[in-house]
C-alpha cells in the first residue's frame, strides 16, 4: 500500500494551487485589455465572424482581427471556417463562466 506523508500531499496540493492562480491571472491579464473584453462580452452570447465584431464593436478590421488572434494563441477563442468566413467562439467554459459574471457585476439591466 502507498502512503503519502503530509509534506507530499501539501506540496503536490500547493504547486496545483500554483498552476491554478498562473491560469486565473493569465486570463485577468488578458481580461484587462478592453477590446479583449469587449470581444468576449460579444463571444459569450454565441459565434460571431471578424466583420460582425468589427460592426458591434465599431473599431477597424485589423485591431479585432490584432486581437483575435491573442485570444487564440491563449486558447481563450476557437475558430471554425464556412466559405471565405472565419467564426470565432470561446473555447473555454471558464472564459465563459469570468464573462457571465462581469456582465452581472457590471451591467445590470
């Protein structure tokens, strides 16, 4: 039978604890961009195509387009292809779940 003693165990729930706050932050960093944002506010409703988001967030092509594609580098947003359109939607239920909050948070309708 294997027996972890307790410094084990504390330090393996420690550097987990650890891997979760560099996740948290890392998505509060990306979260403080306001096109990021702006973005996953649009995302959290359902897919949308770069001209879409372009049009509801009133800004140019390449700035979402500049921006997208930090989201996907994180792994933030996912992309699927139909003809020459690209949709983005999120890829991340906690993404989702940050965004549903902040929207509760900050507007209440």
């Amino acid at each position: 039978m294997f027996v972890m003693d307790m410094n084990t165990k504390d330090e393996h729930l420690s550097e987990d604890l650890y891997s979760q706050a560099d996740a948290a932050a890392a998505l509060m960093k990306t979260l403080s961009n306001t096109a990021r944002l702006m973005i996953l506010c649009q995302l959290v409703e359902g897919e949308r195509s770069v001209a879409e988001l372009e049009k509801n967030l009133d800004t140019k092509q390449p700035n979402v387009s500049q921006q997208l594609a930090r989201l996907r580098m994180e792994g933030y947003v996912t992309t699927r292809r139909d003809g020459r359109t690209i949709y983005y939607s999120l890829a991340d239920d906690r993404v989702a779940a940050v965004i549903r909050n902040l929207h509760m948070t900050f507007c209440p309708r």
